[in-house]
C-alpha cells in the first residue's frame, strides 16, 4: 500500500462560522481489527506485581508453558479505578489523585456503581518449543482454559503498515463492557500484544478502527475513526478522534490516504471538492453524523493557518482579563499544561529563559490551566516562580481541542495560528527566527 500523506482540513472546537442548514447524513460505523493507516502506539505493560490492589486469581493455564508472567490491561482505566473505590481495593486518598491525573469525575451517565468487566489478563510464556506465546482471557473470565495460543511478535517503532496489519490480525476480541449514556454495553475490544525488538518489554495496542464509507461524486472514499491518544482503547471515551480520509480504495486498501490531525464533533474536512461537518459518533446508534456545509465567513479554528478561537478569561493572579485578541502585534505562545502534569512542569525553565529574553512587546506567554486546584496551581506558581500570565479555564483547554499536555499554540501578531505544540529547543529555535 502506497501512503501519500497530505494535509486535509481538520478544524478544533472554537470557530465562528455562518453555515446554511444541511441534512444530518448518518454513515453507518463498522468497527474492525485493524489499526488502518495510523501511526500506532503501544504502552508498555510490566508483569502484574505481587502486591497490586487489582490483582485478581487466574486459572486454566496450560501446564506445558513456561516462566508465564501475568500481565493486568484495563479497558476502561476511569470505570476501573472507581469500581475499585467502590469495592474498597483502592483508597479514598489514592482514588482522589487517580481522579486529579486522568481528570474526571464519577456520573451515571458515563459510571456504572455495580462492577462491569473493564480489564483484561494476557499471559505470557515459553511453550514446549522454547517460543515465546501470549494468551489472552477473551471472554474476561479469569479462566484461560478455553483460549488459545498465540506467537509473541516483535513490535518495530518505524512506521511498517505491513506489520502493523500482521500484529492486528494476531491480535484477539476481548469481551467487555462500557457505560454510553447511563446504559451498559457489551462490546467487543480488539486487543494486540507484542515484544520490544530487545526482548525485555511487552507492548499492548489497540486495533479499534471504526470506518465509515462515503461517495463524492460518484467517487468512494473511506473515513477511518480512531482515538486521538493510543491510551483510549475505546473512541467512546475518547474527547478527540483522530480521523483519516481514504481515497482510491482498491480491493479494501487505500492507495493514498489524507491524514487529519485532532479531528472534533463541530470540526470540518474536505472530501473531494465537497467540505462537511463533522457532528461526531453515535455509538448507540453505531454511525458517524456529518453534513455538507456552505462556507459564508471565514472560520476560527485552533488550527495552523487560521484565526484562533477567541476566548476571555481571568489572569489568576491579578484578576485582570485576559483574552487572545489583546495580544494581536506580537506572539503570543498558548501554555496548555495542569498541575499534576510532570512534563509540563518540566517546561517551565524553557519557558522562563523565553520570557526573559524577549521584549513583552514582541512576545509574550500565557498559560491556560485546566483540571487543576486553585490552591494547588498557587503553590506551583510561588514554587516555580512563574511570572507569565496564567489563567485557570477547563473551558478554553476544550475550546481549543486540546487533551495532551503539555500542548502549545503559537500565534502570529497578525492574530494567525502558525505552530502547534513547540516546545524546548525546537520553540527556542522556531522564536529566534521569528523575532529579529
């Protein structure tokens, strides 16, 4: 398969556009096995330690493997830590930061309070052959007495479609369950194990691809759905779905392929010569809503070559307003980062060194703060002495699309979105050509 990556139009949350009223389309999802033409991710998954809280017995193994280790993948990580609250296997205190770092809140609508299967056993070991195999408990059990094998393949980081589909098709099914709308779902979770090319660590993906078919003037095109965060094993939990526009599809592959960056329900994208909105998925109704739009003002978008979405907010310090426009004339960098983010914190001395080399009049910071404490982001401010403007907003961070952290925007003093997420010397870099 031949990839021709090129850009296509994936617009953020925040706009301003006046569209004429179009037809809700209704394209029916098929959710396969597969990690279709994304660049993967794998996180890695150490044997289970003795002593875990969500240690659980497993039975069934087969007597002929050898030095099996057992590894404990969960499928819906916030479910999985509030039932575990819930059944007194984690504590108050410890559920607390879970909540904090992952950034959430417990609801009916996305909770259930009785326990659902939202984690699954892979083993790993030696059969009598002397290779290495891995066996998943498919139907979440804890019994592996009805599961088969499979070989443990070797995961390469360069980007291999080739391989990417052989790790997808030696992958398996998990049973599981999730909560959509304050109803439980059985769904089926496709899952992948593999080894790191040195042999000392064990991967896990998750080939979950949803597509979609489209016709275009009598032209077919696939719409590939996927999270934008490989930690999302599920694109319901997903905030961002990371989406791919298929062209030239020939027996089932695409032959060149327009990757989109995050692409949001209320975001556009073009197919062909036709541009659509993209409303998001139903994953009750298992079909993604888009429409055709009629473009009659120029948008604003969070993305590169458009205008920024406009927000107002409140300096956290000093309680002055703060607002993107203000800052047109110079650049503006756009800090998306909360407090118990480590790699953000660790930007800070970049960030600091920016600051004190640049006149205020040609460049300035401004950090947007989300799920975080007041108490807790002014301690870190004393702490690191921070001097840029920060303003705390759940809000903007979702106005501006943004769910990894930390993130950056860089505006232009024509008010032009010109980079996304620069950071340390490659910002220090991108800045010194910028500004004379």
């Amino acid at each position: 398969m031949i990839l021709k990556l090129i850009p296509v139009t994936a617009l953020l949350l925040g706009f301003s556009l006046t569209t004429v009223a179009q037809e809700v389309i209704e394209l029916p999802l098929t959710l396969k096995k597969s990690f279709g033409v994304f660049h993967v991710g794998f996180s890695s998954y150490s044997p289970q330690a003795e002593d875990s809280p969500f240690k659980e017995q497993v039975r069934g193994i087969p007597k002929n493997l050898k030095n099996v280790t057992h590894h404990h993948i969960t499928l819906s990580g916030k479910q999985h830590f509030y039932q575990s609250y819930l059944q007194n296997k984690i504590s108050g205190e410890y559920f607390e930061q879970l909540k904090q770092s992952f950034g959430f809140e417990p609801n009916e609508k996305e909770f259930s309070k009785e326990p659902l299967r939202v984690a699954v056993y892979i083993i790993k070991g030696e059969d009598e052959n002397g290779k290495l195999v891995w066996m998943a408990d498919t139907n979440t059990d804890l019994d592996f007495s009805d599961e088969k094998s499979r070989p443990l393949l070797t995961y390469g980081a360069p980007f291999d479609v080739k391989l990417y589909r052989k790790i997808a098709d030696n992958g398996v099914h998990v049973k599981s369950q999730q909560v959509v709308k304050g109803k439980v779902m059985e769904v089926n979770y496709p899952v992948a194990f593999v080894l790191s090319e040195d042999k000392k660590s064990t991967y896990a993906g998750f080939p979950s691809l949803y597509t979609a078919n489209i016709k275009v003037n009598n032209k077919g095109y696939e719409l590939q759905f996927s999270p934008a965060n490989f930690m999302h094993y599920n694109p319901a939990e997903a905030d961002v779905t990371t989406m791919a526009v298929a062209d030239n599809i020939e027996g089932g592959e695409a032959k060149s392929v327009r990757l989109a960056d995050e692409l949001v329900p209320s975001s556009f994208f073009k197919v062909g010569d036709v541009e659509y909105q993209y409303l998001g998925i139903d994953y009750m109704k298992k079909v993604a809503k888009v429409s055709r739009v009629n473009r009659n003002e120029i948008m604003r978008a969070a993305q590169v070559g458009f205008t920024p979405p406009p927000f107002r907010g409140r300096d956290f310090v000093n309680g002055s307003e703060v607002s993107v426009d203000q800052f047109r004339g110079k650049y503006l960098l756009l800090d998306f980062w909360f407090t118990a983010c480590a790699p953000c914190i660790k930007e800070f001395p970049s960030l600091k060194a920016l600051v004190a080399k640049y006149n205020p009049a040609k460049f300035e910071i401004v950090g947007i703060v989300s799920n975080s404490k007041p108490e807790h982001l002014t301690k870190i401010i004393g702490k690191y002495d921070i001097s840029w403007k920060q303003v705390l907003s759940d809000e903007i961070t979702k106005l501006y699309g943004v769910t990894t952290f930390p993130s950056t925007v860089l505006i232009s003093p024509e008010g032009k979105v010109i980079h996304k997420n620069l950071k340390g010397e490659e910002l220090e870099q991108v800045l010194a050509e910028l500004i004379k």
